[in-house]
C-alpha cells in the first residue's frame, strides 16, 4: 500500500502548497490550481481574494490527506484502500466549500453581465412579445 500512501501525500503536498501560496497572495493567476472559477479569473485581485479565502481550506484537505496517508501506510490493504478513498472525499468536500467561501468573497467584485432584453427566456416566458431583443 506504499503506492496509495504515496499518492495521498503527493496530493497532500500540492494542497498544503497551494493553500500556502493562496494565503499569502503569492500563488500565480492560473486554471490548474488554487480557486480558478471564471469569476475569479477575472482579474488579479479577484484570483488574490478568491484563493486567499480558499487558502485555509485546502491547508486543511492536505492535512486530511496526509492523515490519510499516514494512515494508509501503516494499515493492511482493504483498510490503506477504504481510508484512501474516504480521506480523498472529504478532501473534495472541504475544497469545495473553500471554492464555494471564495465565490461569495468575490461575488460583489464581479461587474454583471448585461443580457439584455428578457435574457434567454423570452421563448417561454409570457411577456415575450413586449421582449426587445438583446443588441
């Protein structure tokens, strides 16, 4: 089980990296890792505060990671297995409320975009005849 150990603290590694460089605004605008949502792309200071907010989140999914790994080093391999696959959930989930935290972060940074008109619902809607279309 050495392998899924290993794999564990990899990940383990590039989450506590990466909250690491989130939390002190030094992580680079990128679509591979740290918060990378349309929105938070956007500009520089959106990717700061979006990855910034996200950044004790992902600290924490590395460290469940690690646990994990720890945890499956030591253990026969049904149980290296099971563990892996359950710390690598809860890693998942608890980046995803990070990413979610950041997205309100940044929801008020944001300019809306104009759709014009009724948006895309002018078909079913019943106003659709007083409906300008969008320019």
């Amino acid at each position: 089980m050495f392998v899924v150990a290993l794999a564990l603290f990899v990940l383990a590694i590039v989450a506590i990296a990466t909250g690491v460089l989130g939390l002190t605004g030094k992580l680079p605008r990128n679509r591979f890792v740290g918060v990378h949502t349309d929105d938070a792309l956007t500009t520089e200071e959106t990717f700061r505060i979006a990855n910034r907010v996200a950044a004790p989140t992902s600290v924490a999914a590395g460290v469940l990671l690690f646990a994990g790994g720890l945890i499956a080093f030591a253990a026969s391999w049904v149980v290296a297995l099971v563990v892996a696959a359950a710390s690598m959930v809860v890693a998942l989930f608890t980046l995803g409320a990070g990413a979610n935290a950041a997205g309100q972060a940044i929801a008020g940074l944001v300019p809306a975009q104009e759709t014009g008109g009724c948006g895309q619902s002018c078909g079913a809607c019943s106003l659709r005849d007083a409906c300008a279309p969008a320019n």
